[in-house]
C-alpha cells in the first residue's frame, strides 16, 4: 500500500463534462450562462468543480456549499460562502460598494459588512442585486454545491441569479445529489421552473466506464492492479468514483467499514418491513425479477407493495421495468452482511425454488446453482452449474461458463457420485471449463485445467482425447508457452486416417493453420489452411455448422496468410471469408480483425478503420468479453495512427489495464509504445516498453505481429538515444527471418538512419540485405514510401519522393521535415522557410508533437522564423475555428467532424493561444474579420 495515490488522483471520466463546463464559461458575453451538475453521491462533483474553477484565469469565482445540519438544511450557509468568498476576492469596501443602500442586510451573514446587522428579510433582494451588479464589471462565476441541502431562501437566491445570468454577463453553476431529491423535495419544483423557462443547462454525470474504473483504481493504488482485482472493483462499485477509491485504498478487505458504513445509512433508516424487504433482495443479487422476488418475501402483496415503496422513496431501491434493483451494487453487499445465517439458508433455498420456475437462460442456471451452494445442496447446485456453462458456452458468454465450471469443479468432491449427478466425467467439465476461460482471456488458469485435462482423459477416448489436445494447444499458444505444434500432432497422430475422424481432423488442421499465421509461417499457414478447408467441405454438404466455421475460417487464415507476404490476391480472398463467417460470431470477429489488420498493410487506413469500428460494435454486441473487444480495438488504435490522428489513438486502449496477460493485450501494449515514439514523447515510451517487456517477450516469441512491432520500436527508441550499431541489432530481423512479411519494411527505415548515423561517424554496414527485402515486396502498395524514405537517409534520393506516397501519416510528416532540413542544407532558405512551417503545421495537425517541435527549432537555428509569415492555424484548426464561429459547441464539432470531444478542445485551445484571442467569441471575430 506504500504507492497510495489518495488525494493526488486524476480526475478521471470527465474529461467532456470539463470541456463542457469550460465552453459554457467561455460562451458568456452580454449574455450569461447557468448550469447545473447533478448526480448520486460518490459521482464527483465536487471534485469537478475544483478542477474547473482551478483552470479559469481572470474570474472572480465564489463557491458555497449548502449543508446538513442532522436535522434538516442549516440555514444560507451556501450564501455566507459566496459573500466571504467576494471580500476575500474584492475586498470589504468593494462590496460594500456594490451592495449600495442593502449593504447593512449582508451584516447577518458577514458582520464585516454591515456597522450593524440590517433587515435580514431584504437578504435575498440584496444578494441577487450584489451578484448582478458585479457581474457588469467582473468576469463573475458562482458556484452554489449541495442545493439538495438547500433552505428556502438559498433556493430562492440560486433560482433568482439564474434568472438573471440571461440577461447580465454572468455564469452560475449550480450542483446537487439525485438520490436526494425525493419526489417531494422543495427543490424539484424550482428546477422544474427554470427548466420551462429553458433558463438551465443540464450536465448530469454519467458512471465510469469500467476502462474508466481501471485508470482511476490503478492511480488510486499506485500500482498497477490485476486484471482481475480492476473487473471486481468495476462490477463492485456500479462506476461511482468514490466507491471505486475505497475499493482500490483497501483493495485486501471485502468491504471497507468505512464504506460499509456510508452505505447501510438509508438502509437503517427504513421502517422494519421495508428493511426485511431490502434483506430479501440482497440474497437474490443486485436485481430480481418481480415475479421471483414475490414467491420468496413472506407476506401478501399489499405489504410486499408498501415495503417496495418505503425503500424506493429512501433511494435505497430503484424499479427497473419489472425487477427491482439496489441503487448501487455495493449496497447489496452491505445489506446481504445484515442477515443472520439461519436467514441465509432460508432464502438462498427459496430463491434456488422459485428460480427453478424460470426459463432455463444461462444467468438463471448460473444463479440457481449460486443458490443451491449457499443454501448447502451440493448436489442440486452441481447439476445446476453444470447446465449454467453448456447454456452459456452456447450463448458466448465465456465469463458465465467458466465461472460456472469453476463452481462445478469446487463442488465435485463434495457430492458422492459426481457425474451421475451432472451427466460427465470431471474431464469433460474441465475441459469445458478451460474452453471458457481461455475464451475469456484467463489464460493461466485455463493452461492448468487444460493439462488436468488431458492428464485425466481415458486413452480408449481417441476422438476425445484428440480434441482435449487440439485445445491443450491453442491455450498453450495464448498462454505463451509453446506454440502448440507438438500437442497438435500429437492429437493428428491419434486420430490416424479414419475419414470418420474428418470434422475432429479439420478442426485440428485449423489450430494449426491460425498458429502458424501468427507466428509468421504464412506459406505454411495457407496449406494448412487449404487442407482444413478441403478435410471439413463433405461435412459442410451434410450439413454441419461446425465444419462451415471450419470453412470460414481457413478463408480467413488464407487471405490474411497470403496478404502478409504481399499477395495482393489475399485482400480479395475476404470477401469470400466474409461471406462464408456471417452467422458464426468468432468468425466474424477474426474477418474484422484481420481485414482491418490487412486494410493498413495495403496503406488503405480509412477503410480499415471503418472495418475496424464496425468489428467493435458488432462485438460489444454479440461478444460478452472483452479478449477479442481488446484486439480490435488495438486495430482502431492502429489505424488512426496510420491515418495520423495521434490524438484519437491516444484516447483509446482503455480497456487494457482490465484484461489479464495475453497476445491480445501484449500487441496492444506494443502499438501502445509505437503510439508514443510517434507522438514524440520518446521517456514514456522508453518506460512504457520496460514495464511491459517481459509480457511482450513472452507472447512476442509466438506472435509476429507483436515480434517485428518491438523490433521497430526499440530500433527508433535506439536511435533516438544515438546508438546506431543497437538499433541496427533490431532492424536485421527483416533480413534475418521472412516471418514478418510486409511487417519487415519499415525496419528497412531503421536500419538505413542507423547506417547514415554509422556513416557520419566514419563508420558503415552492410545495407544490401535491406535492399533485397524492399525488391522482394517492390509490388506492394506502399512500399514506395519505405523504399524512398530508406534511399533519401542515404543520401541516394529526396525526402520529396516520399512526402505524398502512400503509407503511414507520420513516416510523410517525418519526410517533410527531412525534405525542409535538406533544403535548409542546400541553401535554398526560402524553399526550406516554407516546407519547414508546412512540414510543422502538419505534424501539428496529426498530434506528431516530436516532429512538429523539431522543425520549428530548425527554423529558429537557421533564423528561418524572423523572415517568415506569422504563423497562423493547421488545417484542422481552420476548420475548427470555422465551426466555432458558425456558433457550434465543442459536441456538435466532434460530430460534424468525426473526432473526439476532447480533439476539438485540444484544437480550441491552440486557436486560442495562436490567435492571442481571449474567448471562443473573439476567436470567431478575428475569423469573420479574415474571412471580409
């Protein structure tokens, strides 16, 4: 616990609702602003708030906080606040000054402002005027917290100085608790008011995502959680911030008495009935259904009825469409802690009862055999568990079966005959078991099973035992220790050549066509593939679905397989996959993955990230975890940063800090690091690729992709520290191996500025080898670009040759730059004085922050700035700035051009600074000024 971050932690998730907040203030002119946060307790506004009024320059802000005296609200202590927060800004005379012949009435609240306390009925008339008439001569912003709290009068105020930020130049920001707000609070119907008026801006925080619940867990502890801990804080705590820091502050203990105590606070306040209700409820979950809920709480509707809205007026339970639910998933926790053991028993009985009347789905077996183990039935919950993970494992829900199997195995001795009770033998459930889990990217455990497997497995099983080692070596290849070759002959060498072992045989030939595709054995993967292909066609005219995912898959391992040697015949090959994958959702995931995957091989960067956003929601959709959600969302990030939008790519990959060590998580650690190098910021990739190094090496070994992007990046990282002869003892892997494919020419790039580097020292290599890898893919569509940037770092072509060809954004942002230092050296200053600022102003635009600062010290060096054009915006930024003074919000911007929120105040901001202007209306003046 010594890496504690508690106090210093990053505001994390609100990032848009920032922006936001920050775009409303900038948008008061004669004409004012006023906004209100609202959200459960826990959701971080005040902690908004703090971080927004900490960025605002040239505002007098004054903030109050309404507050709970354990009896009711304490009286205008919100409004106390502001005032002493305006004597502390202005000063008392000012004040004074500005509360005119009323200035006595402020005395009941700050007697430095009165001689003697004037009529405290005038208080809000006062206080309205005060703030109105400052606001005409300061940039004025009041922030009044906690109104859930509120009295009267503080209600009054806040709704007044609404009323006027509308026709004065002022900005109030108003924020409150929704779980506070019973349906007869007496600051409903003043929202509601303000509302018809269209006077409000509502900003209601949404939860964390549980990317989000990662990153904040992860700052909170100081040190980096597993995967495992940060799915349990995510599902724990529903993505409120505050839970999320105790969980992650006391990450060891079950629940935190402090924050058990938070929590059980509506609770006890409920009436006995309304209590045994919310006890009832916690034994069946989170959420249950009306119908099962009933036939377990032990009374007649009408008490069920009264206990049902005593809990949900004290916003301990909330109705979702015909279930009932706790407000928060912690609290369920902290209620289910309530009940005594024999209560327990009891109810964990009659919910497994009740739940035996459902539909069999996947989460009602799974939770009856839940409620069978509580209730100590182990054979009932056996049985149950075993049908949960057959259900599940149809329905793709990986998670669910291997938490099912796991619950089948935990259970096993405990039952006198076992696999009468469950219909299978304890491989056969292990096997299941280690099928799931490595599905859901829980790759160790599902290794140790698998072997237990296998151990177990009876040798008269052939058919079995041959399959139980066909998944042995795929686990083995996730996991990172073989690449399942001798477990898959193994099992080929079982089945021998019974044509009646065909489907098991094709299936075994299609492990090991997708090994050998990922370890970089293309020419071997594609006739593996075609054997799979042919072995599983006479199932497919009978009519098994099994072998037409066989089918689909060896197309799919064709075309990528003959695509990554620079066949240009595999890109067309994906259309026939595609068509044959529809239907099969692994399938589909593995066409959008590698599609996408060879779109950017090919230099097509728009279209694979098309291909690549579609394969994310069709995941988010048919896939229940997140293994395969993290591959292709590292071929998102992959292909904006191709396509040179640096920054969206580094709003991405939140996913990974919540999936455990895999190929998955490995490449998208490596495109993670390349991200970096590109960006410019050379320290934290350095860092980040020390950090990750023993996961990539592991995983690497087995996969090309991961293998030859390390490659590169420790070959720029090397270079960029000056070590020509270490960076050259990367870049030789795309000579020394045909493995990579088309992934072996931007090391041809490496090696020839490590060579040029040597050369300038007098030193030199042997770049032939190189040479040799760009003729052997001299067809392939951009390899023009590598093949020009490799001559010009020699010094045998121009960086102009590459400036426009067709390639990754950032090698033409890069050879912009050389193109402008070559002029430079050259003598032509004028010529360099423009592709210089262009080469910048580009490299600005695609987030390339290293290169875009390299050109402009070359220009300050050469003494190009002083002759040249003041420099105004990017492309992009003109854009922005267009839109900005068509009056767009930063929102509507993001859409209009399809780029983040967070892109566009970036954009903003650089407008800002550039154009020396002090608002987003200015800015807008000085453009339509520009444009007359």
């Amino acid at each position: 616990m010594g890496g504690m971050q508690i106090g210093r932690v990053p505001l994390v998730g609100r990032q848009a609702d920032l922006d936001a907040l920050r775009e409303e203030v900038a948008a008061v002119g004669s004409e004012g602003r006023a906004v209100v946060v609202s959200g459960d307790a826990g959701m971080g506004k005040t902690r908004l708030l703090r971080d927004f009024t900490d960025g605002l320059d040239g505002v007098v802000v004054v903030r109050g906080a309404a507050v709970d005296s354990g009896s009711g609200p304490a009286p205008l202590t919100a409004v106390t606040d502001l005032l002493r927060d305006l004597v502390d800004a202005l000063g008392v005379d000012a004040v004074r000054d500005a509360a005119g012949p009323g200035a006595d009435a402020l005395g009941v609240l700050v007697p430095a402002l009165a001689d003697a306390p004037g009529d405290a009925e005038r208080l809000a008339d006062v206080v309205v005027e005060l703030f109105s008439q400052l606001a005409r001569s300061h940039r004025l912003v009041v922030i009044m917290e906690d109104l859930h709290w509120a009295d009267g009068t503080t209600s009054e105020i806040a709704a007044r100085l609404v009323r006027r930020a509308a026709a004065l130049p002022l900005f109030v920001l108003l924020s409150y608790r929704t779980d506070d707000l019973g349906r007869g609070h007496p600051l409903r119907p003043v929202l509601a008011e303000l509302d018809r008026a269209r006077l409000l801006t509502h900003r209601p925080l949404a939860r964390l995502s549980p990317a989000e619940v990662g990153a904040l867990a992860t700052a909170v502890h100081g040190d980096a959680l597993p995967a495992g801990v940060l799915h349990d804080i995510a599902a724990r705590s529903d993505g409120i911030p505050f839970y999320v820091e105790e969980l992650a502050s006391f990450s060891g203990e079950r629940l935190p008495i402090s924050l058990r105590d938070v929590l059980l606070l509506r609770y006890e306040r409920l009436d006995a009935e309304a209590r045994r209700f919310a006890r009832v409820l916690a034994t069946g979950g989170v959420e249950v259904a009306h119908p099962v809920l009933r036939d377990v709480f032990e009374g007649d509707e009408s008490a069920l009825e009264d206990a049902v809205r005593s809990a949900v007026d004290a916003q301990v339970v909330v109705i979702r469409d015909d279930a009932y639910a706790f407000r928060h998933a912690l609290m369920q926790e902290a209620v289910y802690a309530e009940l005594l053991p024999t209560e327990r028993t009891r109810l964990h009985t009659a919910y497994a009862i009740a739940l035996e009347e459902s539909p069999p789905s996947a989460r009602v077996l799974a939770d009856i055999a839940h409620h069978w183990r509580a209730a100590h039935v182990p054979d009932r919950a056996l049985a149950a568990a075993v049908a949960a993970q057959r259900a599940a494992s149809d329905a793709s829900a990986w998670s669910t079966a291997a938490e099912a199997g796991e619950r089948a195995l935990e259970l096993w001795e405990s039952v006198p005959d076992p696999e009468a009770v469950c219909g299978m033998s304890r491989a056969e459930v292990l096997r299941r078991t280690s099928a799931a889990l490595v599905s859901a990217n829980r790759n160790d455990r599902a290794l140790a099973f698998a072997r237990e497997a296998v151990a177990l497995w009876p040798e008269d099983d052939v058919v079995g035992r041959a399959e139980m080692l066909g998944d042995l070596a795929t686990i083995e290849f996730q996991s990172g220790v073989s690449d399942g070759v001798e477990s898959i002959e193994q099992a080929l060498a079982i089945l021998g050549d019974d044509p009646s072992h065909d489907p098991q045989r094709a299936g075994l030939l299609l492990s090991s066509a997708r090994v050998h595709m990922l370890n970089g054995r293309q020419s071997l993967g594609t006739e593996v593939a075609a054997r799979a292909r042919a072995t599983a066609e006479a199932a497919v005219s009978a009519g098994d679905p099994d072998a037409a995912e066989i089918v689909a898959q060896a197309l799919l391992i064709a075309a990528t397989c003959r695509a990554s040697v620079g066949d240009v015949g595999g890109v067309a090959l994906f259309e026939e996959a595609h068509a044959r994958s529809v239907g099969f959702v692994r399938a589909m995931m593995r066409y959008y993955i590698n599609y996408s995957n060879t779109l950017m091989q090919v230099g097509r960067y728009e279209d694979a990230v098309a291909v690549a956003q579609e394969g994310l929601e069709y995941g988010r959709t048919h896939v229940a975890d997140l293994g395969p959600l993290v591959m292709i969302e590292a071929n998102v990030i992959e292909a904006h940063i191709y396509a040179g939008r640096l920054r969206e790519a580094e709003e991405l990959g939140g996913l990974l800090p919540l999936v455990e060590p895999g190929l998955y998580s490995a490449f998208l650690r490596e495109r993670l690091v390349c991200l970096a190098i590109w960006r410019g910021r050379v320290e934290g990739a350095e860092t980040a690729l020390e950090a990750s190094r023993l996961e990539l090496d592991r995983f690497g070994a087995y996969e090309y992709q991961t293998r030859f992007g390390m490659a590169y990046d420790l070959g720029e990282l090397a270079l960029a520290r000056g070590d020509a002869r270490d960076a050259l003892s990367h870049a030789r892997l795309a000579w020394e191996t045909t493995a990579g494919g088309v992934l072996a020419l931007p090391l041809t790039a490496v090696a020839a500025r490590a060579v040029a580097m040597l050369r300038d020292g007098g030193e030199d290599a042997d770049v032939e080898p190189y040479r040799a890898v760009l003729a052997a893919f001299a067809e392939w569509p951009v390899t023009p670009l590598w093949a020009a940037v490799f001559a010009a770092e020699l010094g045998e072509g121009s960086w102009a040759d590459a400036v426009d060809a067709v390639g990754p954004a950032y090698i033409r942002a890069y050879a912009r730059v050389r193109h402008g230092e070559s002029l430079l050296a050259d003598g032509d200053r004028a010529a360099a004085r423009e592709a210089l600022g262009s080469a910048a102003s580009y490299a600005d635009e695609l987030g390339a922050d290293g290169l875009a600062e390299r050109a402009r010290h070359v220009m300050t060096d050469a003494g190009l700035t002083a002759d040249a054009p003041r420099s105004v915006l990017t492309a992009r930024e003109e854009q922005v700035l267009e839109l900005v003074a068509e009056g767009l919000s930063n929102g509507q911007i993001a859409e209009r051009l399809y780029i983040s929120v967070k892109t566009v105040s970036v954009h903003v901001s650089a407008i800002l600074r550039k154009l020396d202007a002090p608002s987003r209306t200015a800015a807008a003046a000085i453009h339509r000024r520009s444009a007359a």
